[in-house]
C-alpha cells in the first residue's frame, strides 16, 4: 500500500490542473481560517467561546440543523484515510462527520474564504468514511460561514471510488503526460506559475494582432526569474493589455447576469452594504463613556481636520512608503526611433 503526501484539500486544485503544486505561501486569510475552524470545534465540543464570528455562528447552526437528533454522533476534526482501489492512499482531517446506528453517513468542511469548486475534497472526504464504516452512500455537505450558504449532495459509494481513482491514477501518471498542466483560477498560488509552459501558451494565444511584437522572443517554456529585462518589460506592457481585456470581460459577464442572461458557471451574489456610525453624536449621548474616551474611538480625516482652522499637523502621523511601477519617459530621441 503506498502513501503519498497530497492532502485532500488539493484535489480540487489537481482536479483543475494535475500539475499543480502549491508554492507553499501563506496569507492572513488562511490564519483565520485556522482560527474560526478552532472556534467551530469549541463549539461542537461543547464548549464555551466568549466571540463567536457571524460566519462561524451560521455553520455551527446548519450543523445541527443537518444532524438534528443525532447529535452523539457528531464527531469534529477526525482524521481520515481514502484509499484507491490500487491501494494508494492519502490521508486527511474531515471538518465534522457523522454515521449513526442506521448506517447514514454524513461528511460536513467549513470554508471560511470564498465560493469554489470543493466537490473532489468532499467527495474523497465522503469515500474514506463509507470505507472506514462499510456505507453505501455518504452526503457531502460544504458550508461557506462568509457568504451564509451551503452546497449538499449524496453520492453512491462506488461513485466515489470510481472519481478517486481516475483522478490518482492521474496524478500518479502526471509526468508522462506532456500536455499535464492546464491554467485555471489557481495558478497565482502555484509552485510552477514562474515558468509554466501552459500558462504562457494560453497568454500568447489571446494575444491580439496588433499586440503580438510585444511577444516576440518570449518562448513558452519562458521562466519569469531568468529572463532579461528587456524582455520582462514587454511582458509587463503585455500583462496590462491583459488586464484591461479581463476586466471588459468581466464587465460583460456582469451586464449578462443582470439581465438574467445565462453564463455557464457564475452567478451573481449580493454583497452586504458597508456599515458606517450615521450619527456619532447621538452614539456618544447613548454611550456615557468620557469625551475623552469616545474620541480614541473615533478617526478624522486631515481634509476634516482642515476644517476645524487650526494647525493640526502635530496631531498626525505618516503612513509606511509604498511603491508603484511607473513607465519611464522616453527623451525625443528615443520616440523618433
């Protein structure tokens, strides 16, 4: 039986592109992440947590919403191995599950960023219990606590071990495949997006007509940390007209979507408006705390501060230097060559 170090929170990455490995960056959002996945396990352990996030509130809720009255059953942060039917096998750590004396099985991951594509985690969440407890069908269920939703499925055991096991043996033959790398929305987190051959195959096939000397020389096996500058300069020209075809894009997914036209794969979600103090007088009144007190609550601007006709600079402080890339101004002689 052989091991391997993939997690089951990357199937949906390799499910996207069998190449993929992670750059092994971390960010503030994953340490939140781990923090609210800590709160939800005080939680269904029982225990008391003096702030609770909304996000993992509304989980915690569905939860027992979805186990109700069989709560004894709940079992938070298990750990798990999924086995192929060629005895390779990964192990992972499963949010909440549960299997109660009728044999229904249940798999539950919390995710605290945004919306995606998480069914090859859940559904190898789901084929690790029906093996470790010998079901025939498991329910998947993946809650996202930010945006107040759930996604929810039952799949047959079988199922699962025929998607598992096309998507192992992939991984597994992924070096004979030349052609193995495919660019999707996870490429900015990949070990591989400096120098992937496919990445810069699909760039430089959207490339318009009258922008495609700004390619010339770049080959797709390119690798961003070793090219010249002069080259990396045109790329980055390249990158903006990129963008700026992205966001025309997106423009147009958005005006579809309004009028209720379909676009394969998206939706629109509404986002909660900016809360903002209307009346700070009247909250300070309501407060009794001292002026003093309320004022370190409160923030002013400096084009506020103008206002007040005093010199308010000792009272303010300077932000950390930030830096920005500039095109540099070419002289005449440089424009007429």
């Amino acid at each position: 039986m052989a091991h391997h170090k993939i997690s089951p929170s990357a199937l949906p990455m390799l499910e996207k592109c069998i190449g993929f490995e992670s750059d092994g960056e971390t960010s503030p959002y994953a340490q939140q992440g781990t923090d609210e996945h800590k709160v939800l396990e005080s939680l269904l352990n029982g225990e008391k947590v003096e702030q609770v996030p909304d996000s993992v509130k509304y989980a915690h809720d569905l939860i027992l919403q979805f186990v109700g009255g069989f709560e004894e059953y709940l079992k938070p942060e298990v750990s798990i191995g999924i086995m192929s039917s060629t005895f390779t096998t990964i192990y992972g750590t499963v949010d909440v599950c549960m299997v109660n004396d009728d044999g229904d099985g249940m798999v539950i991951d919390y995710k605290s960023g945004q919306k995606r594509d998480y069914w090859a985690q859940l559904k190898a969440y789901g084929l690790g219990l029906a093996q470790a407890y010998d079901l025939n069908n498991v329910q998947t269920v993946v809650i996202y606590g930010r945006q107040h939703c759930y996604e929810s499925d039952i799949f047959e055991a079988e199922d699962l071990q025929k998607d598992f096991d096309a998507l192992i043996e992939k991984y597994l033959r992924k070096h004979e495949d030349k052609e193995a790398r495919t660019p999707c929305e996870y490429c900015k987190w990949c070990l591989h997006k400096s120098n992937c051959k496919a990445r810069t195959k699909a760039v430089k096939e959207v490339a318009p007509e009258d922008k495609k000397d700004l390619l010339k020389g770049i080959r797709a096996d390119m690798n961003l940390k070793k090219i010249d500058g002069e080259k990396l300069g045109r790329l980055y020209q390249f990158s903006k007209v990129i963008a700026d075809f992205a966001d025309d894009v997106k423009k147009e997914v958005k005006e579809r979507l309004e009028n209720e036209q379909k676009v394969t794969g998206y939706e629109l979600k509404k986002k909660a408006g900016k809360t903002s103090i209307s009346d700070p007088v009247g909250l300070f009144h309501k407060s009794g705390i001292e002026p003093e007190k309320f004022i370190k609550l409160c923030s002013i601007s400096p084009s506020k501060a103008k206002k007040l006709g005093v010199d308010y600079e000792e009272f303010t402080k300077k932000g950390k230097e930030s830096v920005e890339i500039k095109e540099v101004e070419k002289n005449p002689k440089e424009k007429e060559n």
